[in-house]
C-alpha cells in the first residue's frame, strides 16, 4: 500500500467507504419494500376475506359461482370453505376437493385468524399467501381461506433488485471517479510545494514554499515547512559565518608562524635570535591549538556530543580552585584576585569544563579590566550564579547583547590576540549543563558576568542567603 499514490489510495478508501454506504442503502431499500408489499399484501386478504365472509354467510356454494373479480382472480386470487374436520364445503375453480390446510393448521385457524404461506396450490405453480379466518354459517362454525398468489411481490422486488445491480455500480463508479478528481484538487497545493522544494537548495536562499490560504492541515503544513527552512537557512548562515570566522582566526597565527620560522631560518645570526624566533613560533602554535581545541568544543556542541563527566561540585571549592590556578597572574600584574560562596552551595557538573568557563571569564577580566577580580556565588529559587566581576571600564554598550556570539569583539580589540570565542565556550558550556548566561556593566563601572547554573535538588532546600 504504502507505494501506491496518496491520490489512488483515497479514491480507493471513498469507493470502499462508498461501497458499503450504498449497498447498505440498497440492502434498506429492498428490505423496507418487501416489508410494505407483504403488509399490503396481508391487508388486501383481510379485506377480501371480510366480503367473502359476508358472502357465504348469504350464499352456499357462492365459492364455485362467482365470478367477481374483486373477490376471485383466476390464476391469482382463490377462496376455498372447509370445515373443521377438513372437509371442503365450497372452493374456487381450479382448487378442488382438498383442504389447503394440515389438521394442526385448520385447529388453529378455528379460534382466530391465521396467515400461512404455500410453495404451490392445485391448479397454481406459485408460491401463495393464505388467510385462514372462523365463520358462522346457519349455527355452524367454518374456516374461510382467502388466498393470493405472491408473484406481484415478487416481481417487483427482482425488478428492483435489477435495478439497484446497475444503479449500484454505476453511482459506485461515478463516486469512485468524483473521490479521484477531489483528491486531485486537494493534493495539489502539495504537489506544488513538493515541486518548490525539489529546487530549494543552499543556492537559492529565501526561497519558500506556496502556502495556499484554506485555513485547513494543507496551509499548517506549508507553514510548518517554511518556518523549518528559515530556521535551517539560519542554521546555515550560522555554519557559514562560524567556518569563514575561524578561517580568519587561523589565517592570523598561521601567517605569523610561518613569518617567525622563516626570519628564523633565514635571518637568525646568533643563537639568541634563533631562540626568541623559535619562542615566538611556539606561542603563535600554542594559540593554534588552543583555537583548535575550542572550535573542536563547539563543534561537538552543536552536534549534541559535548560530554559531560558530572560530579557533585563544592561551589565555593570550585572558585577557590580557578582563583589559585590565576594568581600568579594577578599577581605579576599588581592585582588581586578574591572568591567568596555559600558554604551550602553544591551542583551537579563537569569541574573541567566548569573551571574552563570560569577561568576565560577571569582570563578576559584580568586582560581588559583593572582593579580588583572577584569571583562570588550566590543562590536563590533553585539556581546558583558563579560571577567574576572586576573594576575596568567594563563592556561597550553596543556589544553588551551579542557578547557571548561567536567571533566577536569590541571593536577596539579586534586587532589584539584573542580570538572571540571565550564567552562563547562559556555559554556553550552553562548550556550543558542546563544553565545559562549573562553580563552587565556595573552602575559603578566594570563588568559582572556570571554562569547560573541549578543548584543540587537535596542542596537547594538548604542553600543559604546570598553571599556578599
């Protein structure tokens, strides 16, 4: 079924459902007539049988005699008189002198009026139908038999079974082909989506599907299918931006080591100069794996593979553990580096990758801030925010809402040796871990960017106030 066209399988499905529809109504039809003749047909005999029950009451042997056709019609309609030991006393030609009915029937026949059906009579090759009612005749009791042959009834239900045989298949097929070209308008908006899709391809940007405006599941699903070609045609400006990005950040240290080994290799006189080019090359190679391993990071971001070895963390260990690892740093440049968190404070989380996001959150605070580096947590309605905040001039303004998108920077650092994607890592990284990310400038100047993280469900019960 399933390589049979969508078309032919709804024509198929509406002749079937059709189908059933009309044979049960013929079936209906033909019940409901035979049901109204053989009511008519009983209700003729009683009236019959009430005339002919006046008429032998009157005359003997008014059977044999008449000859009206209102109560005999030769070939159809007969009368026979019996008593009730099965005698007949008076019959209609061609019946003659035997009684149309058994002992039981006539006893019945005796104390009420009866209906009994016959396959054939003498004198008659069809089937009947026969009224059997009591009569009083000068004292005595009689059974009175009226009958009627069933011949009419029958005709006219084989002529309406003849006509509903060709009537049927012929309103079957005249649907059957209806539900065909129905199903043709209907599939047609998405035959016509399907050829605009055929030729949407990456070198026809902004194309969209016809949606036609019918408000029913066909319009739904044209809406559907564009929304999901904008967002995949964002997808794909996104991946674009993302290679040709890091083309250009790998271009840089790429050119600059192959600089250093040349003027090395060429110009170095002295062992010393040898050294500080060789010095310089490994810098520029560390800065190339250090690239490599945060698009390799995203990358496997993207793709939903950044794994991620989950520990219960201690918080307040977790920002004394990336404070220490900078230090030193601090410290050569005349600064201080403080962390304050809850006591009570505990997530569920990658330590690596953790203190990787924190530490380029410190990392940008000590290369373009001043002052102070504080690392400080705080927890509230289920949710801990690791910040590093420092007393720089903070962030531009313009940059604030796309600080964390990949490969930007403020304008005024775009010459310098970074690259764009610290804050990137760390909102991949809060990602996650179910988390998310923020910056502001403080009122008093400097920056505060944070990770907000869910705290431990047994820890959130008990997290403490925020620290200060």
């Amino acid at each position: 079924m399933r390589a049979i066209p969508i078309r032919i399988r709804v024509a198929g499905a509406f002749a079937v459902a059709m189908a059933i529809v009309l044979a049960g109504t013929g079936w209906f039809v033909y019940a409901s007539l035979g049901s109204h003749l053989s009511t008519a047909l009983d209700h003729d005999l009683r009236l019959r049988a009430d005339d002919l029950s006046a008429l032998v009451r009157q005359s003997p042997g008014a059977l044999g005699s008449t000859n009206n056709p209102r109560f005999i019609e030769p070939g159809e309609a007969y009368a026979q008189l019996v008593d009730l030991r099965g005698r007949v006393l008076d019959a209609t030609r061609p019946l003659g002198r035997s009684s149309l009915l058994t002992p039981d029937e006539l006893q019945r026949a005796s104390g009420g009026t009866i209906f009994v059906n016959r396959e054939t009579v003498p004198g008659l090759d069809e089937p009947s139908r026969i009224l059997a009612t009591p009569v009083e005749r000068a004292g005595r009791r009689l059974v009175l038999l009226v009958g009627t042959t069933r011949q009419d009834r029958a005709e006219t239900l084989s002529s309406l079974r003849d006509e509903l045989l060709i009537a049927v298949p012929m309103a079957l097929l005249l649907a059957t082909l209806a539900g065909y070209v129905l199903a043709g308008f209907a599939l047609r908006p998405v035959e016509a989506m399907r050829r605009r899709a055929a030729a949407v391809s990456a070198e026809t940007p902004g194309e969209r599907l016809p949606v036609p405006r019918t408000g029913d599941e066909v319009e739904r699903l044209g809406e559907t299918l564009n929304s999901m070609l904008e967002r995949l045609e964002a997808a794909l400006e996104r991946e674009r931006d993302f290679v040709a990005d890091a083309g250009h950040e790998l271009r840089t240290p790429l050119a600059l080591l192959r600089t250093e080994l040349e003027l090395a290799l060429r110009h170095s006189a002295t062992p010393e100069e040898l050294r500080e080019a060789i010095g310089s090359a490994s810098d520029e190679a560390d800065r190339l794996v250090q690239l490599a391993e945060d698009l390799l990071l995203i990358a496997r971001s993207d793709q939903g593979q950044l794994d991620l070895r989950r520990e219960r963390l201690d918080v307040s260990g977790l920002l004394g553990s990336v404070a220490i690892r900078f230090e030193w740093r601090a410290t050569e440049a005349g600064r201080e580096i403080q962390h304050d968190a809850p006591a009570t404070a505990f997530v569920s989380g990658d330590r690596m990758r953790l203190e990787q996001a924190l530490g380029n959150l410190v990392d940008n605070a000590l290369r373009h801030g001043r002052g102070t580096v504080s690392l400080e947590a705080t927890s509230a309605d289920g949710t801990v925010e690791l910040h590093v905040r420092d007393d720089g001039p903070g962030f531009p303004p313009e940059f604030l809402p796309q600080a964390f998108e990949r490969f930007t920077r403020p304008s005024a650092d775009r010459s310098g040796p970074g690259t764009g994607l610290g804050l990137s890592i760390v909102r991949t990284i809060a990602s996650a871990h179910g988390g998310s990310v923020g910056a502001v400038n403080g009122a008093s100047g400097g920056a505060d960017v944070w990770i907000a993280i869910p705290l431990l469900v047994a820890d959130a019960l008990h997290a403490g106030a925020p620290a200060t």
